[in-house]
C-alpha cells in the first residue's frame, strides 16, 4: 500500500479483516506499506499491521514477492505510481478519484487496457457502491422495481470546511486534489448515481464558487489536526459544486435529469451523501448518515397502503451482510472497505474485470472536468466525451 493517511487507515482494515470474515479464493498477506516519512511510516506499519514498511514506491513495485498494489496516495501521484504499477504486471487499486485531469486517467486506463491483456486487473476505490444498502438499492432498480426512471437526485454534504480559520490542507490545493468537493465528495454522488441506476451521465451544466479564498498555511501536520501558521495561502479549488445532468437513456426508454450538489460548507452535515431516484413504479433513496437502512416505495400497492418503508439492511440475504454477525447487527463506515477487498481479491482470482474499473473512473473525471468547463463558461451545457 503506497500512503498512510486518512484511506491508509481505512484500506488497512479492510485488508486485515476481510480474510477474517468472508471466505476468499486468495489469500492477501500485508507486505509492505510506503510512505516518505521513514518514522511516520514505520509507525504507521505497526500500528495497521503491514509486515513491513518502505520509503522507494519504485523499489516495492519492482519486487517479484508484491502481486497487488493498493494507492492511497492524493490524487497527483495516482497516474505515476499506478502506470508504473501495471507495468511491472501488478494488479492496481486505486484511491477515488482516479486522477486529477482527464489526460491523467485516459493514460491510467490505456495502461489499464494493456495490462489487462495479460490478466492484470485495475479497480478504483468508490467503496460507497459496497454499502450494503447502497448494493441493494441498485438491486432493486435491476430488477424493475422502480420502474423507469424518471429522475435522481444526489447530493454530498460536508461541513469540516466551515470554520473560515481551518488550515489550508492538501485537499484545498488544486495541484495536489485536482479538485475540491467536486472531486473529492462530488465524484462519490456522480458515481454512485450511475451505479444505482445503471445510467451513465451524457452531459452535465454547473457551477463551481469558492466560499474561503484564503486560509491558514499549514506549520505542521498533513489535516485538519495540523497546526496553522500565521501565514495565509489561497485555495484553489472549489468549495462547493452544483450541477444538474442528464443521463443516457436505457432501451429507448426516457434520459432523466439528475440534479447534484457538492459542499463542505453544509453546516451541521457531516457525511451526508443521498441518492434518490424516482421511477414509474416506486423509489429509492440512500443516505450514508444511516446507511443501514434503505428507504423504498412501492407505487404498485394500493393507495391506502403506499408510503416510504425503511428496509433494515441487515438481514444475512442483503448484500455483503450474511459474512458479518447475526441478522439485525449493525455495520458501519469500515465494512465497505473490507466489500472492496473481496470484491477485488474475487476478481483477480477468478480473471474477470472488477468494478468501477479505471474506464469508469476516467468517465467520472470526465463528468468532473465538463462540470468545471461549464462553470467556466457560464453554466452552458457540456457533452460528456464516451
Ligand atoms: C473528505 O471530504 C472525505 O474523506 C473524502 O475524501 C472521502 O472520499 C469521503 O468518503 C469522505 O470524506
């Protein structure tokens, strides 16, 4: 694993447990973690259980005893180290989103393509598609229970950037993220919404406004934990995002629009990333603040019995949860990183394409880059290139 921040953490566990938990064809082993900081790294080893720790990425990806290689790195190192990666025949997961430019993540999925061909298989980590409940909401668009879709609504909400005084972390510098919530929580909402409909955005019109130009430098520390300088610097990226988009159709049927939001200014939200999507024959609505429940509504029944019920997503029969505890246990933020291991450790043994793979990733960037050439150009409405 290459990084060892915030996802460093959050990828260890699931590489720990995963193997603990659900029966898998291959067994992972924690090699070696890579980071900068020799100290910090060494610690960081200890702590997440790695078997080692390593300061030269070149050096890891070039040993014959490494097969996997998992980035969670900020998104402008992504295209360096995961070509690099392919190249040298290991299999790659990647840290959302993919890249930070389009030409970036075109590259990743041409080494992607290539590496394929000799069964080298590329994943991005969107982990929210492995949210139980997230699952099953795209389960029952599949199978029709929603009917044809007629509109989707998706939002992410955050509120860590509110305070104006809060250090100027990577995440708010263009040449580090790419982006700013529209990259960093606005590519979860575009992802997810196109999983759980199974459409793809065709073109996308928006706004992007920065709230907070100027920040606190950062004197010590990588987060929002860090300790400000009295020094100030400008951010670069945008705060917050707010586009509408309208989806390809499925079998002639009707191209709903989806409206999306993105912002780390929502005082009092902290994660609240919601999908809703409308259909002839019900609904379906997903919130990451209580992601282990699944609001539906059936229009089939009658109108005296029709409402939003809240599916409890925790019986064995819902995706992912029959590896956990008994029926009715809760699961939280962290089993959707053990779901991407099994999911990617699945399809390596088995040879078969794991998703989102690095195309849909690049498409995602794409969405990400049309977005911010509309706000650029005033909001008019731009094709997204397939
Ligand atoms: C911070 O906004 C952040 O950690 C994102 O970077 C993640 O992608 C999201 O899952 C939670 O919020």
């Amino acid at each position: 694993m290459i990084g060892y921040g915030f996802m460093g953490a959050a990828h260890s566990q699931g590489w720990r447990v995963a193997p603990r938990f659900f029966d898998l064809p291959a067994q992972p082993s924690m090699s070696v973690v890579v980071g900068r900081n020799s100290g910090a790294v060494t610690a960081a080893a200890a702590k997440w259980g790695w078997e080692e720790a390593a300061t030269d990425w070149r050096e890891v990806i070039a040993r014959d005893d490494i097969d996997i290689v998992d980035i969670v790195t900020p998104g402008d190192t992504h295209a360096e180290i995961a070509i690099a990666a392919l190249e040298a025949g290991k299999h790659v997961l990647c840290e959302k989103p993919l890249a930070n430019s389009v030409a970036e993540a075109e590259a990743m999925t041409d080494a992607a393509a290539r590496a394929a061909e000799r069964g080298v298989r590329a994943m991005v980590g969107f982990t929210y598609r492995r949210v139980p409940a997230a699952t099953l909401a795209r389960d029952l668009v599949a199978a029709g229970r929603v009917g044809e879709i007629r509109q989707v609504r998706a939002s992410y909400r955050q509120d860590w950037l509110s305070d104006a005084e809060g250090p100027l972390t990577w995440r708010l510098q263009k040449e580090r993220a790419g982006s700013g919530a529209l990259g960093d929580i606005g590519a979860h909402a575009v992802d997810l919404s196109e999983y759980i409909t199974g459409l793809r955005l065709q073109s996308v019109s928006g706004i992007l406004d920065t709230i907070v130009t100027e920040r606190p430098l950062l004197a010590e520390g990588i987060g929002l934990s860090g300790t400000a300088s009295a020094e100030r610097g400008a951010v670069t990226v945008d705060d917050v995002a707010i586009f509408s988009g309208r989806y390809g159709s499925a079998n002639g049927a009707y191209a709903p629009l989806g409206t999306f939001e993105a912002t780390r200014f929502a005082t009092g939200r902290k994660n609240a990333l919601r999908i809703e999507v409308s259909g002839s024959l019900g609904a379906v609505a997903f919130y990451l603040e209580r992601m282990n429940e699944l609001d539906f509504f059936d229009a089939t029944l009658p109108p005296t019995e029709q409402g939003f019920r809240k599916i409890l997503v925790t019986e064995p029969d819902h995706p992912y949860v029959g590896a956990w505890w008994p029926a009715g246990h809760m699961l939280g933020y962290e089993h959707g990183f053990s779901h991407q291991v099994v999911d990617f450790v699945t399809a390596i043994a088995e040879q078969t394409q794991p998703h989102p793979s690095f195309a849909d990733g690049l498409h995602v960037q794409r969405v990400l880059d049309a977005v911010e050439r509309s706000s650029a150009t005033g909001s008019s409405w731009v094709p997204i290139q397939s």
